[in-house]
C-alpha cells in the first residue's frame, strides 16, 4: 500500500462505538494516573496512606479505585490498540496492498512522542510501550482469530501469572532465606531513598527537578524493577484479545454478537467480582498487619486472581457499553462521550500536562497533600474539562491537534484540517449509530 493510496479514517467510516468505549477507558485512566502517581502516592509509606484513609469518605474512595478503576481502564486502553490494529489491518486487505509499512511509521512516530512526553512531561507513559509491542504485533497480522484469542487468553490469564510466580519463587532455590532477605531489605532501601529524593524534588517550584527525574523515575519503575518485563507480556496480551474483537468485528456489528457481549457482561462481572474481592480483602489483612506482604499465600494467590480479576471487570465494562449503546437513548447520552474519544492522543497528552501544572511544585504543590476522595474528584474534573474541550475542537477540526500531526507524519504530508460543512461527512458525524453508514 502506497503512500498515496493510504489515508486516515474519514468520519463517515468511524465507529462511533468504538470512540465511546475509548473515551471511557481515557477517563478512567486519567482517574488512574492521577490517584496513584501525580498525587505522590507512589512515593508515600503505608503509614501515609492508611492516615490518609482514615476518614470514611476516603475510605470509600480508596475502595473504590482498587476495586472499580486500578489496572482495568488500561486494560481496556491496550485491548483497544489491538482492535485498531485489526481494523487498519482489514482496511489495507481491502485495498490489496501491506498494512507493514505504513503501520511501521505510525509505530514510529508513536515512538518519538512516547520519548518526548517521558523526558518533558511524565514518567509513566504508555505509548512508547505500545509502539514498540506494536512492532512485534505486526508478526501475528496473518494469525486466524482462534489463534489470537487463545494467545492473548494464554499470555494474560496463564504466562503472566506463572512468570510473577517464577520471579517470586525461582531465585528461592539458590539464595538462602538470609540472602533472600538482604536482597529485599537493599531493595526497599533503594525504593524508599529514591522516593524521598523524587518526591523532594517534585514538591519543589523547579522544572528543571522534574526534567532530571523523569528519566531517573522511568528507569527505575519500568525498567530497574522486577516484573517490568511481566507488564510488557500482559500488554501484549490484551493487544492479542483487541485484535481478535477487531478481526470478528464485535463492535461493527453489534447485534451480530449480542450473544458473546451477554456471555462477556454475566462472566466477567461473575470473575471481576470474585476476584477483585479476594485482592480487597488481601489488601485489608496487608494494611492491617494481619498478614505479612511476603507471605506464601500472598506470592501464589495474588497473581492468578489479580490477572483474571482485572480482565473480568474489564470485560464487563466493555460489554456494558456496547449493550447500552443499542438502546436510543442511551446510545445518545454515551455518545456524549465519543469525542473525548475521538481525540484520545491529545487528551492523554493533556492529563500529564494538567498532573503536572495541579499536583507538582511547579504548578499548585499539591502533590502528596490531596485526601483519596479528592484523589479522584480532581481528575475527574480534569475529564470533565477535556470532555467539553473536545467537543468544541470537533465542531471545528477534524482531528485533535496532536492527532493531526501524528497523521501528518505518518502520511509524509499535511492532512487537511478544517471539517467540510454541510457535507456528507458533516453529517455522517452527526449519526449516533454503532456505525456511521
């Protein structure tokens, strides 16, 4: 597929859906983000945290993000990115041409944006881990949809977990209980130095603290820490579920596979529920000291349950959206939501630039001063702000500003900007279907 041939989405060929479910798994992100690493909690002692719990309301807060937010928005994020690329994959079938290289720079310049948001933004970013594991998803384009949803059920429902086990229990075989024990103490020496410094530094009104962090903070929990290389797997694992949902086209045609939507909502609110409430409960006897952290029931249990936990919910999430949309009216308040979707690389961009100007001393100093319960309050109202923000840009343009210019790059040419009025593209934009026709 050349250059010339290939071409972003135009409106009239947008699954609105699809723009939904995305819009609500960015909020859900942002609460995410914000909760635990613009806040400073990441940084804080348990000691902290548990005070800062201690009225019912945060209590509740806190609650309410380990059971209902934490890891399930992401996964729904990386599922996404799997069906994308199922779609642009089926797109360039259609057209007789190869979706690798035009996919490859796409890749790329998500690459160059992921480096630039880590170095003058955010530590914590995600999108120069989905370019790189796009690459490698680009070997499974000629896999048959059986196969994808067996790896991806195998990779994040099977591997991780045994891997999690193995990094826990493996090093036991040759370290002695002494060795074990001084490896863990050095460790949680170095966390909690490079914590103190970090926090320090972005409690402070200088810039250029943050700048120095940014890579150090990278390092350190993405790729010095154990288990970096189990996160990488597991995301990958939901791209391999996203692209078999794309390849049966589970939002194209949602009537089609109502049956499957109906077995993903009763199934995953069954195994979200169970297993998010033994990890609550693992997590309550940790902070009350009842049970030790490196306990053996911990290590086995927390794993496996932690993994089919997340993607249960996450899957109930999903369904429930979808089922929701076919209905009128609720089709047209979630539609609400579409845009924020629609603009998903602009507004991710923004939650670090709003974390950074609210939470950090260069903007408010809030960072580590913020109860739970104002934890998810702000950012929500973050979301709320982005929410109306694309709205108004959309009315407008036909791309998000960063959006545009990750199409313009990838397509080695300036893609027009402004929307066409009273077009049919205008009015395809309009439609509050699953699918514009």
């Amino acid at each position: 597929m050349s250059a010339s041939d290939a071409r972003p989405l135009d409106a009239s060929e947008r699954v609105v859906l699809i723009d939904v479910i995305r819009g609500f798994a960015l909020g859900g992100v942002c609460l995410s983000n914000a909760y635990v690493w613009f806040t400073g909690r990441i940084f804080m002692p348990r000691e902290r945290m548990r005070e800062m719990a201690a009225r019912s309301v945060d209590a509740v807060a806190d609650f309410v993000y380990g059971g209902l937010i934490s890891a399930k928005f992401i996964t729904i994020f990386s599922f996404l990115f799997g069906l994308g690329f199922a779609v642009q994959l089926m797109r360039a079938e259609g057209r007789g041409g190869s979706i690798v290289p035009l996919y490859a720079r796409r890749l790329a310049v998500m690459l160059l944006f992921g480096v630039v948001h880590i170095l003058a933004l955010w530590y914590g970013d995600i999108l120069h881990a989905y370019a790189i594991l796009g690459f490698a998803l680009l070997l499974f384009r000629n896999t048959s949809e059986r196969k994808a949803l067996l790896w991806g059920f195998a990779l994040s429902v099977l591997v991780v977990p045994l891997l999690t086990l193995a990094e826990t229990h493996l090093p036991r075989l040759w370290r002695s209980p002494e060795e074990m024990k001084a490896t863990m103490d050095a460790a949680k020496a170095h966390a909690d130095a490079l914590s103190a410094a970090a926090f320090a530094d972005l409690s402070s009104d200088s810039y250029a603290a943050v700048l120095r962090n940014n890579p150090r903070l990278y390092y350190f929990f993405f790729l010095q820490r154990p288990g970096s290389f189990i996160w990488q797997v597991d995301i990958f694992g939901k791209f391999l579920l996203g692209f078999y949902a794309g390849r049966i086209g589970l939002f194209h045609d949602v009537a089609k596979h109502r049956t499957l939507l109906r077995r993903m909502l009763g199934w995953g609110l069954f195994v979200g529920v169970l297993g998010n409430g033994v990890m609550l409960l693992m997590r309550y006897l940790f902070r009350s000291g009842r049970l030790p952290p490196e306990s053996a029931i911990a290590a086995w249990v927390l794993p496996p349950v932690g993994s089919m936990g997340t993607l249960g919910l996450s899957a109930f999430y999903v369904a429930s959206v979808a089922l929701l949309f076919q209905r009128e009216r609720l089709r047209r308040a979630l539609s609400v939501l579409a845009p924020l979707g629609r603009m998903a690389l602009t507004n991710y961009l923004m939650q670090s630039v709003f974390g950074v100007l609210i939470f950090y001393g260069v903007g408010f100093g809030l960072i580590g001063k913020v109860r739970p319960i104002l934890g998810l309050a702000i950012p929500a109202g973050v979301v709320l702000i982005e929410l109306v923000w694309s709205h108004f840009w959309l009315a407008h343009f036909r791309f998000g500003p960063v959006e545009w210019l990750w199409r313009s790059l990838t397509y080695g040419k300036a893609q027009p900007m402004l929307r066409a009025r009273g077009g049919a593209s205008e009015a395809a934009e309009r439609l509050p279907a699953s699918k514009a026709p």
